[in-house]
C-alpha cells in the first residue's frame, strides 16, 4: 500500500519538519509514502487534481487562502474520503471546521511522536474503510459493498423486513433490519440517529440538536434521547485533537 500525502503551510520550517518526521516515519515502518510539499493552498488544489492525495495537512493561517477555505474547495469538489488534517498553532479554530470533516487536529510545533501517531491512525482506518465490505442481496442479485461507501440506511414500510440502502449517486432497495446491521457495523462508525435509520458517522456534514446533514444534501431527523450519542460518536471519529 502507497500513501500520498499533500503538505501545504506557507511557513517553509515548518513545511521540512513535517518532511522530515515523514521520512522517519517509512524508515522506521519501512513503508513508502509519497510526498509533496507546496506553500500555496492554489498549488495543492492542483497537485490533487492531476494525482489525488489520500492525506492532505494543512497549515491553516496563510495569508492567500486559509487551510479552512482550501478545505472547503475539497469538499465541494466531492473528495468526501481524503483525510484532512490542520496544523496550527491556534486550536480554536476546532470548532469552526465541523463542515469540512477534519480527521485530526496538529498543534504546532510538531514532534516525531505526534506525526507518527497521526500516520498509524491513518493507515489502520484507510485499510479498515477499504477492506470491509458487506454482502447486500437485491432480488437474487449479491452486491458486494465497500461499508466507506454507504451514506444511510432507511427502513422502508412492507411487509417484509425491507431497507433502502443510499449511496452518493444512486440506492438499493434490498432485504434487511436497522437493528441487524446497527449491532453489526456498530464499530465501523454507524449510528442510528432516529427509529429507521443507520447513518455513516462520515458522511456526516453537520448537525444540531434536532436534525443531521449528510454530504449528499440530505437531512436526517435526530430523537432527543440520540441527540447526545450523535455527538459524542461524531466527536470521536472526526475530531481529535493532538498537542
């Protein structure tokens, strides 16, 4: 497995600190990471479109674009799976980046350990999301699936046990239960937020307490007595703070 990884900071010491912990890190994991370093947020863009970055860290003080508005342009362009990490010497700007999904946040200045954790945390959960698949059974038809690439599921009334299975750009409808697939993908970041529906902690764009929104646009309504569990399970997937 080969990472690429984009570093963009406008500050060029602290650009080669995070190169040079990089390149400790496949010494010592004799692993290969590709590594490409820019100083402007326009430089990175354009690196990801000719060859996409599974990780991006960004710097989020520079003075052209900020790390969040790069982050933004991301997400907006549909590249919900990359793995965005800040790095500031400002961790309040937390709770400002819910919409654009962060992984982690890097407080500056960065020791070895720091990097080396973020990195180990990165490749598990890239092997976990790209690995595990579920067997979906549509009319006889067996659909094999990625569970990264299931935004929800909804129970649709029948007679029979029936869920409408919803992806980014289309759906099945196929036999299955909320409860059997809530107790077996409890810990690959699914969370029922109401009765009738198992949502994708990632694909979880924001929320308040009454309702959810994911990245296709959709709203998902949130019980009161699940308005804290949402929270706390968004909260534990996405936003890790390291300092």
């Amino acid at each position: 497995m080969t990472l690429r990884i984009g570093i963009c900071d406008d500050a060029i010491n602290d650009m080669k600190i995070l190169q040079k912990h990089i390149e400790t890190y496949q010494i010592a994991y004799d692993i290969n990471l590709e590594v490409e370093s820019f100083s402007s947020g326009e430089e990175l863009i354009r690196g990801h479109i000719n060859h996409p970055y599974q990780v991006i860290l960004l710097d989020i003080e520079m003075p052209a674009q900020s790390g969040m508005d790069i982050a933004r342009r991301l997400r907006n362009q549909g590249d919900e799976n990359v793995f965005i990490v800040f790095v500031t010497s400002y961790p309040q700007y937390m709770k400002d980046s819910f919409e654009v999904q962060p992984f982690q946040f890097l407080t500056k200045p960065i020791d070895f350990p720091m990097l080396e954790k973020l990195i180990s945390d990165i490749i598990k959960r890239y092997q976990h999301s790209h690995t595990t698949k579920i067997l979906i059974d549509e009319d006889g038809e067996e659909h094999l699936i990625h569970i990264s690439d299931i935004l929800y599921m909804q129970a649709v009334k029948d007679k029979r046990p029936i869920l409408k299975y919803v992806f980014s750009d289309t759906a099945l409808i196929a036999q299955g239960t909320i409860q059997k697939w809530e107790e077996a993908l409890s810990d690959y970041g699914f969370i029922s937020p109401c009765r009738g529906y198992l949502v994708n902690v990632r694909h979880i764009r924001s929320f308040n307490q009454t309702r959810l929104l994911l990245t296709n646009s959709i709203e998902i309504p949130i019980s009161r007595r699940r308005a804290k569990l949402v929270k706390q399970a968004y909260a534990n997937r996405i936003i890790h703070v390291m300092n």
